[in-house]
C-alpha cells in the first residue's frame, strides 16, 4: 500500500475537495462519514463505525503493544456570513482548496488519512489508529464523549487541527456561565421595583476585577470575558432579570468546579455552568511524545482554543496543517502545500516516534 508522497498529496487533494462539497454540520455527519467508510471500503479496509464515527486499525493489532492514535473530527461549523462563494461547491485552485471545513479540520482528516495509509501494513512497535471523530465544533454527546470509554485503550495521541504544524502541547480549558441576575419589575416613572441590570453590572464588575491566585507556568493567567447580555421588555418598565454570558478560558491550575465555586462566591446572580467536563489539557514533560516534538525540532505552543483532546484520558499533542485563524471564517482556504506539509510531518513523526520507542525499551 506504500506509495510515494507526490501520490499521497494528489489522493489527499481529491480526497479533500470532495468532503468539502459534503454537508457536515455538527450532528449531521452521516454523508461524509458515509462517503468515508466507502472510501476505506475502496481501499480493503474494515472499519468500526459509532454512529458517525469513523474507527479503523491496523490488520496486525496486537493488545500487547500500546497505541498510538491519530485523531482528527469530520464535522463543520455553519458556514459564517461573507462568503463570496458558495463553501460547498467552491472554485478550484492549483494552490487553494477552498470551501466550507477545508482548514478546520478537513486538511489534517485527510492528511492523517494518507499517513495511516502509509503505515497500514507496516508492524510498528506500538499500533497506530485512526479515528475520525464527530461532533467536535459542538462538542455533542455523540463525538469523542460517545467514543471516550471505547478507546480506553489508547496511550497516546495525535489530535488534528489547523495549527501550521506547530506542535501545541497544551490547551485552554473552556467554561461557558450562563448568569442571571434577579430584580423586582417596576416602573421606571415612579422609581419602582428593583433593576436586574444593575445587579448584573455589579456582578460583572466584580469578575472583571478577580485575580485568580495560581498563575500557570506554561498557560498564564485564566482568562474570563463576558461575552453577551441581555435584559428588559420595554422603555418604561424596570427589568426583573437580567442575564449575562461569561466565556472563562482556564488553565492547569484550576478544576471547572473550582472556577464555579470562586465565581459564584461573589456574585449575587445566579450562576450555572453549560458544562464542566471541557477542561484544559497539557501534554507531560518527560513523555516520550515531547521527546519526539525535541528529536523534530517542532515549534510547540500552548493553544487558546480546545478540541477533542479534552476528552481523552491519555497524553496527547494538538498539529496539523493550516492555521487556526483561517477557522469558521468566510472564504476558508488551505494551501495545497499546507497540505504536503501535513502528510509529510505527520509520517516523520509516526517513524521518529517508533525509533525513540524502540530505543527505550532495549
């Protein structure tokens, strides 16, 4: 099945443009993962499918080994106001590959696709796996959270997305608070009832001015902004709510539950988290995977943004090709040698990662 790289950017190519002019809206992936189980059926290759997630192994996969995962999600945001095109059927490039999920994560499904190709034959000394994940831009319960426990299995991994090939070797958390201040309705007129905006401005100034004691080494401070807010019914009618939206981004310092319990200390509104389960993720110093990142000489950062690497239990690293700024943007573009720097990267990482393995254990 080893072809050469030339070959793998042209099957990444068509691959590609093809997912893009399939809709796959987050919880609406079944034709894309439809279109890719053909495709690995096409190939001779079984695959395990949860709902719309893709599984595949390698044909010698042997439990004894540990595993190395190569992880990277089908679904797309909706597609954002200002395209001059439309994302599912877009104009072709010999540089471009535009359209809807191109950058984010479509260039690192299809590069990671062609490395496991390349490798899918070859007995490495840990398995490698490839899963392609669902709903990962809402974070649904059908994505990683649905596949978490059936890949408990695994001991380390790549997550794919637009990072420029940078190796990110940590991630923000992320904590979305649904706030809501109560008052008593009244009217404005005769300096009546109690005003729900300026309990929640009273709120709001009191979280823009907390200073989280622990400060990360590798992520900084935990970062908080209130991001929208809403309130009133008419001109002359106090308000008796007021609810606001807090967008937390925190850091290794702090558990979800314990940000909640600080926020929620001093504010009178009422506060109450969407979810805690998306916390922040770092990628262990000594791990052999930071040893690879070294042997590579790949640039590492930390990531403001999240991805499904918060839902695995084992360590992993955030890379692929493309840029996170491109992400949920009109007009979305990756360039073709994005692209061949993806599958290129992405094969000398898997071979660098089974020299380091196979030097540590002799």
């Amino acid at each position: 099945m080893e072809q050469s790289n030339s070959n793998y950017l042209n099957d990444a190519l068509v691959l590609l443009r093809k997912l893009v002019w399939i809709q796959s809206f987050s919880g609406e992936e079944h034709l894309r993962a439809d279109y890719l189980t053909n495709y690995f059926a096409e190939h001779g290759i079984n695959i395990e499918r949860i709902g719309n997630n893709i599984i595949v192994k390698q044909p010698h996969f042997d439990k004894t080994r540990p595993t190395f995962m190569l992880n990277s999600h089908i679904d797309t945001v909706q597609p954002a106001n200002g395209y001059t095109f439309d994302p599912f059927n877009p104009p072709t490039s010999d540089r471009y590959v535009y359209g809807l999920g191109s950058n984010d994560a479509g260039a690192s499904v299809v590069s990671l696709i062609q490395t496991f190709l390349h490798f899918y034959n070859q007995v490495l000394p840990f398995n490698l796996l490839l899963v392609l994940s669902a709903e990962e831009e809402n974070s649904g319960v059908n994505g990683m959270r649905r596949l978490s426990k059936e890949l408990s299995f695994v001991d380390y991994a790549i997550v794919g997305e637009p990072t420029g090939m940078r190796a990110a070797i940590g991630e923000r958390g992320l904590l979305v608070i649904d706030a809501e201040a109560q008052g008593k309705s009244g009217h404005a007129a005769r300096n009546e009832g109690i005003n729900a905006i300026y309990i929640a401005l009273e709120d709001i100034k009191k979280l823009l001015s907390l200073k989280f004691e622990k400060v990360s080494p590798a992520m900084g401070e935990v970062k908080l902004t209130v991001t929208q807010i809403n309130a009133g019914t008419q001109h002359n009618v106090v308000p008796d709510s007021c609810s606001f939206v807090v967008d937390i981004r925190p850091t290794d310092c702090y558990t979800n539950p314990e940000i909640m319990e600080q926020l929620q200390a001093i504010t009178e509104s009422k506060l109450t988290a969407r979810s805690l389960t998306n916390k922040s993720s770092g990628t262990p110093q000594d791990h052999i995977l930071m040893a690879c990142i070294k042997k590579l000489k790949v640039e590492t950062y930390v990531s403001p943004t999240t991805s499904d690497w918060m839902r695995l239990s084992c360590p992993a690293i955030k890379m692929g090709p493309g840029e996170s700024e491109r992400s949920h943007q009109s007009d979305e573009f990756v360039l073709v040698n994005e692209l061949e720097e993806g599958i290129d990267g992405y094969i000398k990482f898997v071979e660098k990662l089974a020299v380091i393995y196979k030097e540590e254990i002799i």
